[in-house]
C-alpha cells in the first residue's frame, strides 16, 4: 500500500531524513518510533507531500503522490495530529464533513456517514452541533479521528495521536483504537514515543535514529531479536517492565 524508496529530506545542513526504504501492507498497522528528532514526524509528513523530499520515490496506494497535486491526494489520506487540529469556528458536525463536503458528497450521504462514525467512535449525538472548545481533549480528539476517517481513505496516518492526553484517557482511547472495526481495513502509519503504545497497536515496528532506520519487524522481533545495541538499550526498560 505504501511504498518509500531511497527518501532523504533536509533542513538546511541538518538531516531529517537520510536514505530510507521500507514498505507498508495493506491492512497493516506501522509504527514510527525514536529519539527525539530522529526523522519518525518528518517522514510521516512526506507521505501525504506537507514536505517535500530531496530525493527519492514514495507509491501510495499503486499511485506515485507526484503524480497528483497535493490537495487531490491529502483527500485521499486521512491524517490525525497529536494536537486538536479542528477548525475551532465549524461545529463538531461540520468539521467530520470537511473531506466530503470538499469531494462534493450530497447532504444526505454526509449525514448519514457523520451519524455512522459518530456511534462507532462512542460520541455523542448532542455534541454535533457543540464547537470544540466546547468538548474535552479525549473528545476533541475522537472528532479528529472521526474526520479523518470520513470519507473512506485507505490510509491513515497518525502523528502522536494520544500523546496529548492525560494517561487515563490515553489508555482507554488507544484500547478502543485497538478494537475498532473502522480501521481494521486501513493503513495506518503511527508515530509515537510511547514503546507500550507501540508494541499494543502496531503489526510492525519501524525504529529510527539520526534520520535513518535501524530496524524494522514485529514487536516481538524487536524485544527478542535486537539488530544492535542500540535497539536492545532502546527497549531494555520496556522488557524489564513486561516480565
């Protein structure tokens, strides 16, 4: 479903993004996770073109994304922010119809679809016609995951998308996450720093640093398997935690 091949982004002489390859399945759920400023944010940005690489090739979906202008293939891509990122002046109602109403979907399938996420996400139909400011952060980020969920898009990406929450409410969102039958059947490309987050939510594991990738594979490679030491220091506390 997702393709990097050879991406390499910078900022000037500082190195984001150096040399990295790796392939996303279909249905699979990828998490990005490093060191501070190891490249996992830049390199979720370049797959919906927010940046631009230096170099490189990057397939969505059978399609190259330089192949279609930026806002085209953004409608195409659900993307989720660890922030609220909701247009503070539409209400609950109208920021979930933002992609359809920009693919010009009728009312009624914009309705019908609205009412659709907001049962499957455990929202309320009262809060359609609130404002976010007028929602809790737990809240406001189902309405963000809601709207990137809209229109159907068979990618989903998601940069720290519970980071900004208490732990309580972290917890228990990421728990629905897991079970939820909307994204069985998407792509989802994770960022996160949370190692438990991680090893909960993803079918593969992508572990950088210094803008390259050090190892990809299964959690249970990565616990288990190390490919160095740094990828042993990494997840030491986390092993020691589980036993």
């Amino acid at each position: 479903m997702i393709s990097i091949q050879n991406v390499s982004k910078s900022f000037g002489s500082t190195i984001a993004v150096n040399d990295i390859s790796f392939e996303v399945k279909e249905g699979e759920n990828f998490i990005l996770i490093g060191t501070s400023g190891c490249g996992k944010t830049t390199t979720l940005r370049l797959i919906n073109r927010l940046l631009e690489p230096d170099k490189g090739t990057i397939i969505v979906n059978g399609k190259n994304v330089f192949a279609e202008k930026p806002e085209i293939l953004r409608r195409g891509i659900g993307y989720v922010l660890q922030n609220n990122s909701l247009f503070p002046h539409y209400t609950v109602r109208e920021n979930i119809g933002v992609v359809p109403g920009l693919l010009q979907w009728d009312k009624n399938k914009t309705g019908e679809r609205v009412n659709e996420l907001v049962d499957k996400l455990q929202l309320q139909h009262d809060w359609l016609d609130k404002y976010p400011s007028q929602l809790s952060g737990g809240q406001q980020q189902r309405v963000n995951i809601a709207r990137a969920l809209a229109a159907y898009p068979p990618v989903l990406l998601m940069d720290e998308p519970f980071g900004a929450l208490d732990a309580i409410t972290r917890t228990a969102i990421r728990k629905e996450f897991a079970h939820l039958d909307e994204l069985t059947k998407k792509t989802i490309v994770m960022v996160t720093h949370d190692i438990a987050e991680a090893i909960e939510l993803g079918n593969t594991i992508c572990l950088m640093n210094n803008g390259k990738i050090v190892q990809v594979g299964t959690p249970a490679q990565l616990l288990n398997e190390p490919a160095t030491e740094f990828v042993k220091d990494f997840f030491a506390n986390y092993k020691l935690t589980a036993r």
